[in-house]
C-alpha cells in the first residue's frame, strides 16, 4: 500500500502527517520548539533544534504507522509558515538564530520604506505588503544594524530551503513561500531587481525559486537509511503553510472564503487575478501558474489565548496547558455575547493586517468592577475573531463572500467557530481535517502522481460536511461591538506610537 507523507515546519511545531491515496489520515505525530525573545521585538528560533526535532517526529510517525503496516512511502511534500528569515555562511552555517514572521525588529526600516518613493513599485511587484515580517525588511535591518553578519552572509534562505538543504543537498525555494519575501517579482516568478537593490544583495544570494511541484531530489543516503524510506520516494517542495490552507480547504469558488487560526491567523481567497488594494493592505501570494491566494495575515491568533492562559488560567496538572484553555473556553461560554461590554484589542505582537501597525499593543477597554475571569477570557476570544472580521471586511471590497471555511486547532474549537457565524453572519463550514494544511500538501502530491488531473479538482474533493449558522440575534450584538473595537483601534494609532517612543 501506498501513502503520502506531509511535513508542516509550524511557527511552535512540526506536524507530520501520513495519508493514504484516498485522503484519509493514517496517522500523524506532532513535535515542538521554542520561540526565542531576547530583546523587545525579536522572536527567534533555532535551526538546527527545529530540524533534529523534525527527523525525530518523522522517524517515530514512520516506525509506528507507516512501516509497521507496511505502507510504502510514494511522496514526502514540506510546507512551512511564511517570512522566516536564516542568514547562512559559504558553508551553510547559520549566523545566527532564525528570525521569525512574527519579528518587529525592522520597524525603522519598513517606516521608511513606506514613506519612500519605492514603496508603491515594490508592493505591486511583490504583492507583500512592507513590514518588519517580510524578509525584505529584515535583510534591511541585517544591512544596517548588522553589517558584520551581513557582510559574511552567503545565503538568506527561509526556514524550508534549510531543511530541504540539509536533506538533499539543494538550496530551493517554492514560488509560495519566495513571493511572500517581498522579494518576488510575483509577476514574472523570478527575484525582483528593484527589492533586490533595496536589500543591497544579488538574486544569487538567494534560493532558487522553482514552482511548488518541483522535486529538488533525492534524500541524502544517511537520512534515507535513518527513516527506512524507498529511494524512489519523491520529495516535493512544497508550499506555503498559508497556501495549502486555503487548497485543503476547498475553497475555490469567487464567493468563498477561508479563515485559519493557529499560533497566527488570516483569511484568504483563492483566484486567477492579483488583488490591487490601493492602500498596499492586501497580499498577493502565488500557489501555482495560474492561482494567487489572497488575503490578509494576523499576528493575534491562537497565541493570544495562550498567552491569557499562561497569564490567567488554572493548571490542575502541571504543564498541561491544553486542559487549561479548554478550561478557559468553557468559561468564557458561560459569559453573555459582548462579555458584558468588555472589548478586547489582541495586539500583542503588534499587528499586520488590516493596520498594518507593529507598535500597536493589547487593550482591555470598558473593564468594571463587577467583571469576572469568565468575561475577560469571553473577551479575548471575541477581540482576536473580531480582528478576523475586519480583515474578511477588507476582502469584501474585492469580493462577494457568501460562504467561510474555517480551519486550524483554534478556529476548528466548536465554540469559536459558532462566534465566527455570529460575527460574520455568514455560513460557516468545518473540514474534517482540521489541519487544511497537511490536506493541501496531500492534494499536490495526490495530484503529482496523478490521483487528480490538478489542484482544482483535488480542491474541489475537499469534503466541508459540518456546516455552522449564525444564530440572528448574536449578529446584531457583535455588529454593535465591532464597530467600537474598529473605532478604537484607529483612535489609539496616535497613542501606540507615543508609547513605543517612551
């Protein structure tokens, strides 16, 4: 029997998945890793601790569903989260940790570059917005803050491209991930001179860019004897965490749309035309030749929670921060839609879409003496799905959206996903995968060895059986404190940056 394997390079962990041909789930195993902050704004990981962490998920998924049950490993496809940025000596020693999407450290750089004359002409090369996220910034800021590093840096690569590298020798880069760099000329699917100038570093300097069904070959011996997997075992490149999102979440049609929410979030459609948002807002990111996923990311997503629940919960086991926020969410249920008028701006990180604003911090607003634990987590919850639907508002410029797909271990809770119908006031439909991206990374190695003629009709496979209504009366309350949360957001712009500047 043949099965496929999918590799998802997560921002907190790796999760592998295995598939048989038909789409359904074998067995999957999950390993995490450590976020660095050693100073304000930085947010770091380390490589090397990333990939041994990767084989070891790997080995054990393999040894124990896979070989065991003598399954043939046909395909292996990676996808990763986007904007990671690794500096790398002519030996392909890192100089350094890997820098992070969810990095600030570039705010002077992306501040100037938005008010620079470039700005326009990049971003519609790009179609990435300019921010301390993308790994244009972030080579700026090596540029001027570290011209040592810079200077003996002979390769900036993502996340992905090391791993890959380090299993077969290639130095790759999918057209998903390399056009989510800001780097990309999204275009013509080759480096953009006028970034690239921007940066002060030549296309050489970066991976090859080669199209998300590309193999860059074989595993290296060693590896392949570790896993104990066939040496006609294809390797696939891969996509985008985000991208594969959106293909495993069916979601295909002009009217449809699909929420994730994991450590991060975003909502994005799928189409044929980039997005042209005036405002330089939206992203514009390739999936394949002819398709673009479109949308807007956000940093205030499930780590949000997390944070309240390191900050704020219970532990009756220790360590156990899962029972925690299940904890959590079941208070919040107890409390009343609105958390008795209690708002909640889920900046934490600072944000990307739609303010596009890396000072911007969390608020709690309209706190009284008689509000609970309960309120307050209602209320995170609440602040960071309004954020959500304020970037699906952003899309409704450009689109009809009739219909949402959620996907993701936090957008997938039941709970969460009924305050998304509410809020949205829209239909909302759960996969039963929760992880769209390993099923996306299925679809295009299904389709590879022809399962499926293309990704469309792989996309369209897609089975969305669970189907969630907006309870009316719920709807109007939330339009209520939405517009107080987006009102709110824009008024503090001024006090965000006064606070930083302290």
């Amino acid at each position: 029997m043949d099965c496929i394997i999918s590799i998802e390079l997560g921002t907190n962990a790796v999760r592998v998945y295995a598939f048989d041909l038909q789409g359904q789930i074998i067995g999957s195993a999950r390993g995490t890793y450590p976020t660095f902050h050693p100073y304000p704004d930085y947010s770091e990981q380390d490589p090397e601790q990333i990939f041994i962490t990767m084989l070891y998920v790997l080995k054990n998924l393999l040894n124990e569903k896979i070989h065991s049950k003598k399954y043939r490993v046909t395909a292996m496809c990676f996808s990763a989260s986007m904007h990671s940025l690794l500096a790398v000596d002519k030996n392909g020693a890192p100089l350094g940790n890997l820098i992070t999407w969810a990095d600030n450290r570039g705010q002077k750089e992306a501040s100037a570059l938005r008010g620079s004359p470039l700005a326009e002409e990049i971003y519609k090369a790009t179609g990435t917005p300019i921010h301390p996220m993308s790994p244009l910034v972030k080579i700026a800021w090596l540029k001027d803050q570290q011209p040592g590093v810079f200077a003996r840096t002979d390769k900036f690569m993502s996340l992905k491209s090391y791993i890959i590298q380090q299993l077969t020798g290639r130095i790759v880069l999918d057209h998903s991930l390399s056009s989510a760099t800001g780097l990309m000329d999204i275009h013509k699917r080759e480096w953009d001179p006028t970034a690239l100038g921007y940066a002060g570093i030549r296309a050489d300097q970066l991976p090859e860019t080669v199209p998300i069904n590309y193999s860059p070959g074989k595993l290296l011996n060693q590896y392949r004897v570790s896993l104990g997997v066939p040496s006609a075992m294809k390797i696939l490149v891969g996509s985008s965490d985000g991208c594969f999102a959106t293909l495993g979440a069916g979601v295909w049609d002009q009217h449809k749309a699909t929420i994730t929410i994991e450590d991060s979030a975003a909502v994005r459609v799928i189409g044929k035309d980039v997005l042209s948002d005036g405002k330089r807002r939206l992203f514009n990111y390739v999936l394949d030749d002819t398709h673009y996923v479109s949308g807007g990311p956000s940093n205030s997503g499930g780590v949000v929670f997390e944070w309240f629940a390191k900050q704020f919960g219970d532990f009756r086991n220790a360590f156990d921060l899962e029972t925690c926020m299940e904890d959590l969410i079941k208070e919040a249920a107890m409390a009343d839609p609105g958390a008795e008028r209690l708002l909640f701006l889920p900046y934490l990180l600072g944000e990307r879409a739609p303010i596009w604003n890396a000072q911007a911090r969390g608020v709690f607003f309209g706190v009284n003496i008689n509000h609970e634990r309960k309120h307050f987590a209602r209320a995170v919850i609440e602040g960071i799905l309004y954020e959500m639907y304020s970037i699906e508002r952003m899309l409704l410029e450009h689109r009809n959206i009739k219909e949402i797909s959620v996907n993701g271990s936090f957008a997938s809770i039941p709970f969460c996903t009924q305050l998304i119908a509410d809020i949205f006031n829209l239909p909302v439909r759960v996969s039963a995968n929760a992880s769209s991206v390993s099923m996306g990374a299925y679809l295009l190695a299904a389709t590879d060895i022809g399962v499926y003629k293309n990704i469309e009709e792989a996309s369209r496979s897609v089975s969305l059986a669970e189907t969630y209504r907006p309870n009316v009366r719920n709807s109007k309350v939330y339009a209520g404190y939405f517009s107080v949360f987006e009102n709110l957001t824009g008024k503090l712009a001024d006090d965000f940056e006064a606070l930083a500047n302290l």
